[in-house]
C-alpha cells in the first residue's frame, strides 16, 4: 500500500468523485478519467453531441477543487484576442495596459472548441503546452494549476471544424459521456437544474493539495515488467498492424503518467497493467488513425491491439 499521507489523499479522491457523481449521475467512470487527467497534469477533450453534461462535468470539476473556472464559448467569429487578452491605451495612464482574457483562469472551458476557426484554436497551443502565452512580445505565465477542458460536437455536425493532429495531441485523454441509462435520466428528469447544484458543492480539495496531488503522482512506481508492456503496447501502435503511424514519445509517457494517476487513486504506489489498459483507449485513439480497411474505430482497434499484446 502506498504510505499512509497518499492513503489519505486516495480517500479524497474518491470523496471527489463521489461529490462530482451526484451531479453528473451514471458517470463515474468518466468522472474518474477527468479527475485522473488534472492528476496527470493534462487537458480533457470531451466529444459528445450537445446536452449530455459536457459543460455540467467541467464546471463540478472546478467547484470541488476550489479552482478559478472560465467558460469561453468558441464560434465562428472568436478572436485569439478575446480569449488571451489585450492591451488597451489608459490615458489615466499614459500607457497601455494589459487586460487578460479567460485564459489566465485555473480551469478554462473551452465550450465547442471545434466551432472556432483554425486560428482561434491555434492559439490554445502555447497555453496547454507551455503554461504561458505571448501577447505583444512578452511572455505572461498562466496560473498553477492550469487546466483545458475542451468539448467539441461530433465532426459531422454543421459548423465544425476538426481540429489539427497538434492540437489534438496536446489532450493527454479524450472522452465521450454519452446518453445516460434508464436510472441516470430518470434522475435528471425528477431533480432540479444540475448546472446550478454544482454551484452548491464544497470544495473536496484546493489548488494547493492538487498541485500535491499531482507532485505524488511522480512518486508512484512503474517497475520495469510494466514499462516493458508498455513499450510492447507502443511497438504495436508502430507497426502497421493497426495504425498508419504509431505512437510518439510524449504519447508513451503521456500513457504512463495518467495511469500513475489511476494507481494513486486506488490507493497503491505502483501501477499495474490494468491502469494502463483501462486508460489506454481515452488517452490515444483520438492520435491515431486506424489501418485502411480495418473496419473499425480508433477506440475499437486501441482494444484490439490491447487484446492481441500478451502482458509479459
């Protein structure tokens, strides 16, 4: 077992997920990999049709961590500038002064991001990956924690854009709700407005404890049987088997550090195989591209490939 401060931190964990459920119900698997995702230091693209609880997840993820939340609407017509910031003359001043945009928020939700044009959604890039953006020759550091969750509508839905292979590389998980079960809805249908119940939520932990959180996550072990499945894993991506091209080096250890998130949340300092296989489709099917002809999704041939790669 892990040492008993992270015991303790496991047991908040599921505390969280626990509160995050009775919000968005039917969900905790989902809740799970959005919680082990901020674990891991990443962002979080959820793909679904309007109205399953997208932007209801993201705003109950943000109350319960005590996090600063922002929800920026992406459409045709958003500018890089209304989500970074500008600078504006202040004759008060005599100088311009730099009013920041939504960007510099702990949790941004990027409400439909694939509803923004290309440029628009470019200018996320240098925020999810270096944890800062460059406005007018300067380089400004976003907040700590700092957190993407996109939601994008399916790519066949009017107005879309699909987003390009480095944005969509730089979401460590991909995940999809989905409609709720019998149960589930009929609890929305007899409950009140979800969105403004998540407003009532205490939060389970501050920005300090995660920032521990994620500091913990490092510490959890991948001994070398694991990194040697892994790498069986990868080696699979790359050989044509399955996709047209593989794996990355960041995408192999982007697999590691979520799975190190999940075995934190159990309450074990090691990771097992299962971590990975139960990661393994949300954090790299949406960068891969099925063979021709395979028949099959990118999450379907992620299983495949899972069920033909023995653990050694």
């Amino acid at each position: 077992m892990v040492p008993r401060m992270d015991a303790s931190l496991a047991r908040q964990l599921s505390r969280l997920v626990d509160q995050i459920s009775t919000i968005v119900v039917g969900k905790r698997p989902q809740i799970e990999d959005a919680v082990a995702c901020l674990l891991a230091g990443g962002h979080l693209l959820i793909e679904d049709v309007p109205g399953v609880g997208k932007t209801t997840l993201a705003h109950a993820l943000a109350v319960c961590l005590g996090l600063d939340f922002r929800r920026v609407q992406f459409t045709a017509d958003l500018m890089p500038s209304d989500l970074i910031g500008v600078s504006v003359f202040e004759r008060g001043k005599d100088a311009f002064v730099f009013h920041p945009g939504p960007v510099f928020a702990q949790v941004l939700l990027a409400d439909e991001i694939n509803r923004a044009g290309p440029k628009t959604q470019s200018a996320l890039l240098e925020a999810m990956e270096e944890q800062q953006v460059s406005v007018e020759n300067e380089t400004r550091a976003l907040p700590r924690p700092f957190f993407v969750i996109a939601t994008q509508n399916p790519s066949d839905q009017l107005g879309t854009y699909p987003l390009p292979e480095s944005q969509l590389d730089r979401f460590l998980l991909r995940i999809t709700l989905g409609y709720p079960d019998r149960a589930a809805e009929r609890a929305l249908l007899t409950g009140g407005d979800r969105r403004q119940a998540a407003l009532q939520l205490d939060p389970v932990l501050c920005a300090a404890d995660l920032l521990a959180a994620q500091q913990a996550v490092l510490q959890v072990r991948a001994a070398e049987p694991l990194l040697d499945y892994l790498q069986a894993l990868i080696a699979a991506s790359r050989s044509g088997t399955w996709f047209s091209a593989g794996l990355s080096p960041r995408a192999g250890m982007a697999v590691l550090r979520v799975a190190r998130a999940r075995a934190l949340m159990a309450g074990r300092d090691y990771v097992a195989p299962d971590d990975v296989q139960a990661i393994l489709p949300q954090a790299i099917a949406h960068r891969l591209q099925p063979v021709p002809g395979a028949g099959r999704g990118p999450i379907e041939q992620v299983q495949a490939m899972v069920e033909a790669t023995p653990i050694p």
